[in-house]
C-alpha cells in the first residue's frame, strides 16, 4: 500500500492520495514536513527514548512498501485543508524530524521524527531551475512536478527572493508557465549562472528578447503544442457565437422561460466566408477546420502561404486588410502582438465589417481596440464577438463587455486540455536539457 503520509490536526499519521499538489511526505523519496497552524500534539522531541523510537519508526516508513505497521494510523485527509505546509524538508533514510508527530490512536505509539534542513524541491545534484510556485493562480501544473524533478532541482520564485545569495548561482533555466516568473533585468542581474529560459506556449510578448539576449541567455518557446487546441477552441468560439450557443443556454434554464421562442435565430456558418489575420500554424490549422465547413477561406498575413498550401485548404490571400475585412462573415484574430499589431482592429476596422460579422480573438487581448469595441457591439456595427484574450486578464468585474449579451468570453484557455499541457511542459524539459548540455535548443527563439 503505497502513498503519501502527513499529518493531521488531530497529530496522526495519515494516508493520502499521490494526487494531492507537493506537500505530503512519500515514504523513501523526497518529501516535506509540516507544522500544524493550529496547536495540537505536534511538539518537539525531547528525550532520547522518544527520539530513538521516531527513528525506528521512520526507518519502518522507508523500507516497508505496504508500512503494515503504520496501517491503523491512516486515515481519510480530510483536516489536511488546515494543515499549513510551513516549509519543505529534506526526507533522508526514513528520518523526517526536528519535530516529533506522535499518532494517539489507542494502543498506538507511532512516531516520526525529521532532520528538518530546508532545500528547494528536488535533488540538489540536479541542475537548478526556476520556477513560479506549486500554489496559486499561476503555480506550474501540479501533474508536472513528479516529471521535472527527474530532471531539475526545482526553486520557487519565493524561495529565491527570500535567499538570493544560496539559490541565485544554482539556478541555470527559468521554465515559464503562464507568463510566470516574469523576467526583468534585476532578475537576470541576480542570475549569474542562467543559460536559458523555457517559456511555454507560442506567444512571446511577454519577454524582452533584446534585454534577456545581451545577458547570453537563450530562449525557447513551444509553439507547436499549442496549434492544435487553440485552432479547436477558435472553432469552437465561432460557432458558439454564430449560433448564440450561450444566449440559448441561458434561455433554457432560466427560471423565467415559459415558452422557446421560435424565431431565436443565429448565423450559418457553413458556406460563410471566413477572414484569418495571421496565419502561421495556428491559423492554418483554423483553415483546415473551416475548410470541413465548406466556408470560403481569406486570410491576411505579412507574406503569402506557399501556392499549395493554399490550394490544400482552398484559402485566397488578401494583401490588404480592409479587403479582408470587407468580404467576411467571421473574422478571426490569430496573430502574434508585436508593437506593430497592438491595436491591429480599432474602430476604424470594425466600421469595414459587415453589420453581421462576427470578430473571434485567439491571439491577444491588445491586437483588439476594446474600448472601439464596446461600442461597436453596442451600436450593431457588428453582429457579436467572442473573445478568449482581453486586456487586461481578467478584465475588471465593472468592464462594460461583461455586461453584453452578444459577447462570448473565456478566460485565455486556447492550449488549455491536458494534452497539449503535457507537451509544453515535455518540450520545455527538452529545450532545458538541450541548452544545459550544450546541444541545438529545440524551439529556439532566434533574434530577429
């Protein structure tokens, strides 16, 4: 019976799921240590009876791959809520003390006892990478921290500020994981030994390639792994606004609906005739889908795809944006922000499309004027809009685009499935190794 042990309010040992986010100690394997928030029979060791008892039992903890003699201390982790996970520990030989958490189940006298030497997550041999945290809005994905510790000396955002000097030259890579830990020129003043920067995801707007390269940093992204479940979601936006999929949602369940209205109408979207600005891979792979639509395909780029390529998903290249913008029924942003593209449809664009046109944006919140937006979607100078990007993220609970019924927004979940998570984080893993063995960097972002 294999698994995690921690400790509960109550001082019992405890046995959890392998599936809870790092923070529970793992028989034989690096782990952590905790202290209780509130008091309780968690104290420390202090006589050598006691602290020769929690040895044997940590030494039990360890070597035994069932722990029977640990069995009528587990229980469901239920307070493990409560429970502040203070700092992580180093668990060595079974031994996990410097505090002492005896289990007061009758008859039982089970103990654990720690060295308690805080270290950043992961064998310290392994090369050091920073990372954003294992909690919050912005924590690497708690299902990758068992794969990047095969790997890397994992050091959060957090334990580096708070010691620089320790942890500052053993940190060789930064992986990035939704725009977090943000790169600045003071932190890369603080990291002597940085080779490279893992960021994952396609978009790049957020790192300053000029600065991070004049430190002889490298930089590499994922953007392949991202092509496929963004184009999905950019699909998936455009029908749902076209056929006023969450209009009807909120019709059919609220309280106040007696009767379906009949002539709840929405927009075809097979045979309509769709615009893509910008089409790299994410939005050729949007062609591709549209193409199974039947729709016309235009698309706006800074040069045009090879001739066959076009062919492939019938697709016309517009030189010009107002022409694109003049001819479509769905507009679909899925260009990268540059300085060039902030603000690419304001309200001049959005005056060029059609009265019925609907504007989808995959890219990024600035490609788009919000404020123009607004009142076009206010006015009828388009039909609806549907947005996985804004500015900012998330918009404030006031913003006037919150209150539109003829709007779609979700929350920047382009790459967001399982799959194409685990292939940015491989990807990343992969660059990291590449850069640190001095190899060619997968996915290198070159300077232009």
């Amino acid at each position: 019976m294999s698994g995690y042990l921690g400790v509960s309010d109550s001082g019992c040992l405890t046995k959890c799921s392998s599936r809870r986010r790092p923070g529970l100690l793992s028989p034989g394997s690096p782990g952590v240590g905790f202290q209780a928030r509130s008091p309780g029979p968690l104290h420390r060791a202090t006589s050598s009876r006691a602290l020769a008892s929690s040895r044997r039992a940590g030494q039990r903890a360890s070597e035994s791959s069932d722990l029977p003699s640990l069995l009528p201390c587990f229980r469901s982790l239920e307070v493990h809520s409560r429970i502040e996970v203070t700092q992580r520990w180093d668990y060595r030989e079974g031994v996990i003390g410097g505090w002492l958490a005896g289990c007061h189940h009758t008859g039982c006298q089970h103990s654990l006892r720690a060295e308690m030497k805080p270290q950043a997550m992961g064998d310290q041999d392994l090369p050091g990478v920073l990372v954003s945290g294992f909690e919050g809005p912005y924590c690497i994905c708690e299902d990758h921290v068992g794969d990047l510790q095969k790997h890397f000396n994992l050091i959060t955002m957090q334990e580096f500020l708070e010691n620089k000097i320790q942890f500052g030259p053993r940190i060789q890579a930064v992986y990035i994981w939704g725009g977090k830990p943000a790169i600045n020129q003071e932190l890369l003043q603080s990291l002597p030994s940085l080779k490279i920067i893992a960021s994952s995801g396609a978009g790049l707007d957020h790192l300053d390639l000029k600065l991070i390269a004049s430190f002889g940093v490298k930089v590499a992204n994922t953007p392949h792994a991202v092509s496929n479940p963004t184009a999905d979601l950019g699909m998936a936006l455009l029908l749902a606004a076209a056929r006023r999929v969450v209009e009807g949602y909120q019709l059919a369940i609220s309280p106040d609906t007696e009767n379906f209205y009949i002539n709840f109408m929405g927009q075809e979207v097979t045979g309509a005739t769709l615009g893509i600005i910008g089409m790299g891979s994410i939005g050729y792979k949007i062609a591709q889908r549209a193409k199974a639509f039947e729709m016309k395909i235009l698309y706006h780029n800074r040069k045009c795809r090879k001739l066959e390529e076009e062919e492939a998903v019938g697709a016309t290249y517009c030189e010009r944006l107002d022409d694109l913008l003049q001819r479509s029924d769905f507009v679909m942003l899925a260009v990268s922000l540059t300085p060039q593209t902030q603000r690419l449809i304001g309200r001049r664009e959005l005056r060029l499309m059609k009265p019925t046109a609907i504007l989808v944006n995959i890219g990024r919140g600035l490609l788009v004027d919000q404020d123009a937006l607004v009142e076009a979607l206010q006015t009828g100078v388009i039909k609806a809009a549907a947005l996985d990007v804004t500015y900012p993220e998330p918009l404030p609970r006031d913003h006037p685009l919150l209150k539109l019924k003829n709007i779609i927004l979700t929350p920047h979940i382009g790459s967001a499935t399982h799959q194409a998570r685990r292939q940015m984080m491989e990807s990343s893993v992969e660059s990291i190794l590449a850069s640190l063995n001095g190899l060619p960097i997968p996915n290198e972002v070159l300077l232009k």
